[in-house]
C-alpha cells in the first residue's frame, strides 16, 4: 500500500510538472521592466537596403522576402518587386479596373514554392505568377471580406482586426482554397458596440516559423492557426489592463492615454516575443524572452519613443515593425526615409559615435542617397 501510494504521488508530481512546463505564456504591462537595450544585446549584423526610386514610394504596408526578391505592398503603385539589392526587378498587375489590375493593394501573401503571388484589392484577388502574368481573378463576395492576406500549405487566409466595433465583423478569419472555396471560419465572438475609434494602425497577424499567428484587440489570445484548427500560443491576462467593450468607450482608452494596454503591434522569433503597445501616453517596446520567461521594456525618453539604441554603427534607433526568416538566419526589420538617414548621419549624435567600418558603410550610403529618395529597408540579424 504504502508503494502503491509513492507510486501515485510520483506520477501526479510528473503529471502536474507537466502541466506547469506547457502552460501558455501570459502578457501583461506590469510584468515588463525597463532596460536600457541596445541592438548589440540582440543583434550581430546590421544592413541596408535602398530602393531606387523608379517608381515613387510614400508608404509599404507589407514586406516580404524570398531568396533573392523583395515583394513590397506600396502607396501609391501598389506591389512592387526588387531584388535584393534593392533594384526594381517589375511592378505585379497595375492601378485600374480591368482583367489584372486593382484600384489599390496594400495586403499579399505569397507561395513561393509555386511562385505565386496573392494580391489582395478592394473587390477581388488577383493571382500572379513571380513573372507578373495574370493567372486567374477570385471576385470578393462575403466570405473574401477580410482585411489581412497571408498564405500556408496551399490555402489562403483573411483576416479581419477588430479595432472598431460601430459595424460588426462576422468572422476573425477564414480559410479559403486558391480557387476562393471557402474551407474553415473563425466566427468573431464580440458582438457590436460603439466606441470613439481605434487607429489601426500596427497588425493582426504575423508568420513565425511558417506559421500563421493572429490576434485582436478584444480577445485574450495570441493564436497559432491551421487549416481547421487553432491554438493558443500567448495570453493576455485578464486584468485591470485589458482592453474590453466596457473600457473601449473611454476616449483615454482609445488614445492610449490611461492604464489600458492597448497593443498596437505583434511579432516573434524563435527566442523572443515583440509586444509594441501603449499605456499612460507612452509607446513601449515589450520584449518576452522565451527562454529566460523574462520580460522587459523599452520606454519612449522624454515622452517620444524612438525605438532600440543603435550602437552597431551609430544609426538611427531602430523601431522593428517585424521579424523574418532569410538565408537560415533571424532578422528584425524595419524602414527609414531617406531624409531621416541623411539628417542623422549629419548630425552631432553620428559625428561623435566612435569610427568603425559599419559606421563607415552607413555614411557612404548616406552621402550617396537624395531627401527625396524611397525609404531604406534596414534589416538586423537576430543572434543565434
């Protein structure tokens, strides 16, 4: 008897080590510590990659990378192609309302083993190969109304945020075949009510390790999706900080400016989870360690959030907007005007940064670009 009792206090301590070990992370602002990170802490390399300015560029909205190519949803000429030099390679399908064209296409995905590319317009989605030949049209009906493009084991998914709930939205996301039969809905649980608006700016999604992640303002998970399933990756606590129906009404909550935590941006890496957010006023980078459980923070200084100190080569500090998988390697991404690398590399902050040969690259650069010159796509390697 007495072994037999061991035996079951073992087991159940294994059981509940178990569960302990696989719980989901939860995320909330009074876990996060400030630091002073810089980017050397995460990073080994820094690069930059101009884009000519062919084709005028005033804002990306999505970037991808291939092996060789970079796939950019653009105002005001919709998807463009460089290579990774930052050369214009060709312009996907163009502005209009014919066979291959679109009014405006700001959302993508891509299939690169098949080598096509999903544009997402106002009304339908166009299909073209990596060449920019028009392989079919899917027309928008009720079940391809989503905000969000992404693509995986040869289905497409829509996605819809849920920044503002004047009008409903009937679905988190949807699953679609390649030819726009629908295959699996997410319906959206939170039912409409009236706010003051919410910008949207930031995500809802975001691919780590070739899997689709979603979340939205008004519920408490981070998901990792498939086909017809989903699970839970992340948390938010539920706590006084987050973001309901009720708290939504205040318009200090939609500005940011009370103790709400209102997450504006999302993405991951293979060590880390990177939370942009706002709370009393202020922008916050969180950073999650994966490994560690640790959590810590970057604060705005003097009320203005700039983003990590770059003590790499003395650039500008760097704001990543997402993290991505490219020749084996990590990388945090982001993009800076022209003008703004220019007037930084002529300032004081620059001048006095200690010379290396980075710091040498970035001047070269610099002194080679014009203030009205596209924006720079500066990209640095995670560490292993």
């Amino acid at each position: 008897k007495i072994f037999l009792l061991s035996f079951i206090i073992l087991i159940a301590g294994c059981t509940l080590n178990k569960l302990e070990n696989t719980k989901v992370p939860e995320i909330s602002p009074e876990y996060f510590v400030s630091k002073n990170i810089t980017l050397s802490h995460l990073s080994d390399d820094i690069k930059y990659i101009p884009f000519d300015s062919e084709m005028p560029i005033k804002n990306i909205s999505k970037i991808e990378i291939t092996d060789s190519l970079i796939f950019l949803a653009t105002y005001p000429n919709g998807i463009l192609v460089f290579n990774i030099n930052g050369k214009l390679f060709r312009q996907i399908g163009k502005k209009g309302k014919g066979p291959g064209e679109y009014i405006s296409a700001t959302k993508f995905a891509l299939d690169n083993n098949n080598k096509r590319i999903y544009v997402k317009g106002r009304v339908k989605i166009l299909v073209f190969d990596f060449s920019g030949n028009l392989i079919r049209e899917l027309s928008r009906g009720q079940n391809l109304d989503f905000t969000e493009l992404e693509y995986k084991d040869g289905n497409l998914f829509g996605l819809n945020p849920v920044f503002n709930m004047k009008e409903n939205i009937f679905f988190n996301w949807i699953v679609i075949d390649t030819l726009g039969n629908e295959l699996f809905t997410k319906l959206n649980p939170v039912t409409g009510f009236n706010t003051n608006g919410m910008s949207a700016s930031g995500n809802i999604s975001y691919k780590f390790d070739n899997n689709i992640h979603y979340w939205n303002h008004y519920n408490d998970t981070i998901y990792e999706l498939s086909n017809n399933a989903y699970e839970a990756k992340f948390l938010f606590k539920r706590n006084k900080y987050r973001l309901t129906p009720e708290t939504a009404e205040d318009d200090n909550t939609m500005l940011g400016k009370n103790n709400i935590f209102i997450s504006r941006t999302i993405f991951e890496s293979k060590q880390f989870l990177f939370v942009k957010y706002r709370q009393f006023n202020q922008t916050h980078l969180g950073i999650y360690d994966k490994l560690s459980k640790k959590f810590e923070k970057i604060d705005a200084v003097n009320n203005r959030y700039k983003g990590i100190i770059n003590d790499m080569d003395g650039g500008m500090a760097f704001d990543p907007t997402g993290c991505l998988q490219w020749e084996g390697n990590e990388y945090l991404f982001t993009t800076v005007d022209a003008w703004e690398l220019i007037a930084h590399v002529n300032s004081d902050e620059f001048v006095s940064f200690n010379t290396t040969e980075k710091k040498k690259e970035l001047e070269c650069l610099a002194n080679n670009l014009n203030e009205n010159d596209n924006p720079v796509l500066m990209i640095v390697k995670l560490k292993p």
